[in-house]
C-alpha cells in the first residue's frame, strides 16, 4: 500500500483526547520533519504516552487529527510507516520465543500471510540486532534477558520493521549506562539515516545529546524548541510545578550532569 508523500513526517493538528471527564490532551499541535529526534518531556501525567498513542492510533482524540507521512495512523500502520516501543511490553516472559523471532514479528508487514521470512527480512532482522548491540543473544530465550537487553530488543523490532517514524515511551527507564548510551547512538544513527524518533523521556541531563528539538508538554505544548530552550528555568518552571529558584537549581544540576 503507497502513502501519500509530505513534507512532514509527522502533523499533529490541535489534538484534544479525553478519558471520561479527564482532559488529558488540550489543544495539541506538532510538527516533525524526517531526520529528527525529538524529545516529549514532562511530569508523570503531562500526556506524554497519550500522546504517543494518539499518533499511533491507539487512542482516538476528540478533536484534531494525525497525519503521519500525508497518511491517516490506521493507513500509516498498515504501512508498516510507524513503529511503537511502549515503555513496557505485554509480554509471556516464560513463552519459548527467542530474541531473533521477537525481533522478527517486526518483519510481519513484509510478510505474505504465511509469515515465511525471506532473505530480506532475515538481513533486515540481524541489522537490527546488530544495531542494538544483540547479535550474541539471539537464540536466548526472551524471558532471560535482563530489563535493559529486553529494552534493546524491542527497539531492534521496530528498526526492522523499517518504519520511518518510530515512537518511543520512555526507552532510558530502568535500564542501565551501558544499555542507555548504547540506545542514545542507535537512536541518533536512526535520524542520520533519514529517521523521525518521537522519545519521551524523563532525563533531562541527556536531552542535548539524544535530541534536534523538544517539546515540555503539560496536557498542552508548553514549549517546542531546541533542548537548550526546554532547559531554561523559566521553562522548566511551567511543566514541572516549581518555582523559577527551584527550576534555577534543576538547571544547573542538569547542566553539571552533562559535564561530569
């Protein structure tokens, strides 16, 4: 199935979504281009994996709409143009799956409906792994992995599924140094590449280094700019309800974080 080209790799146009009587987006408009990594930051609560799910299609917003490459979410998905890494996965742990057939359900939309991988999708899954640093893990069973290598498996199945917007939701939570410097260069090499990476993340003392732009988002965009805008303490103040000394103080320790 073709998408529709545009400009754009991602339009978000004046989303609302609400739970009940809860408003948990208000008003939303992002713009992404392809080649970009961009940081969703924010408090616990500020919308941010509702708003990754709203691009993808889980979540249907009240008001507005998602263009993802000039094509709706449910056409883009069927595309394979778009690829989800929640921050936690509904997995069997026990299931006898091993990390190269994980990887590979992301080759599924390449697939006829037999699921008989080709050479294609063999050499686009251990690309993935690879990438992730996980060749060498490949026929352990997923189960057996710790939380940060089960991290990088599931962003390897969304690089071979080849989409050209990935969404990650939190992909540096509870894993370790070597687990998130590793995802911070595969992340980074997947925007050189032509890439869009939407990543929400709690850590501020990376987003210069991991991100093009960002967004601090409270229900609302409060700010959308360079990582050094969303920094400021005036800034920071907004999303994360502290005074402008307070911000001052959280600034700095980011910065003296980025250094050390």
């Amino acid at each position: 199935m073709s998408i529709p080209t545009s400009n754009a790799a991602l339009r978000v146009t004046n989303v609302t979504v609400r739970y009940g009587s809860v408003t948990a987006l208000e008003g939303v408009t992002l713009n992404l281009e392809p080649g970009r990594v961009c940081g969703l930051v924010g408090t616990n609560g500020s919308g941010k994996s509702t708003l990754l799910k709203t691009v993808m299609g889980m979540v249907r917003p009240v008001v507005g709409a998602v263009s993802i490459g000039g094509a709706d979410p449910a056409a883009a998905r069927r595309a394979g143009a778009v690829a989800y890494v929640p921050q936690t996965e509904n997995v069997d742990w026990e299931f006898p799956i091993s990390v190269r057939e994980v990887v590979m359900t992301g080759r599924y939309g390449h697939q006829g409906w037999m699921r008989r991988p080709r050479a294609a999708d063999h050499a686009a899954v251990e690309s993935a792994l690879d990438r992730v640093k996980m060749s060498e893990f490949a026929e352990r069973q997923i189960g057996q992995l710790s939380g940060g290598q089960r991290k990088r498996v599931f962003v390897a199945r969304a690089i071979a599924q080849g989409a050209s917007l990935l969404l990650l939701d939190e992909p540096f939570a509870g894993v370790d140094k070597t687990t998130e410097a590793a995802l911070t260069v595969v992340i980074r090499s997947l925007a050189a590449a032509g890439h869009t990476v939407l990543v929400a993340t709690h850590d501020l003392a990376g987003l210069t280094f991991l991100c093009d732009e960002a967004v601090l988002l409270h229900r609302r965009v409060l700010v959308h700019g360079p990582p050094e805008d969303i920094l400021r303490p005036e800034n920071l103040a907004l999303a994360f309800g502290v005074n402008p000394h307070e911000a001052d103080v959280l600034d700095g320790d980011v910065h003296q974080r980025q250094v050390s």
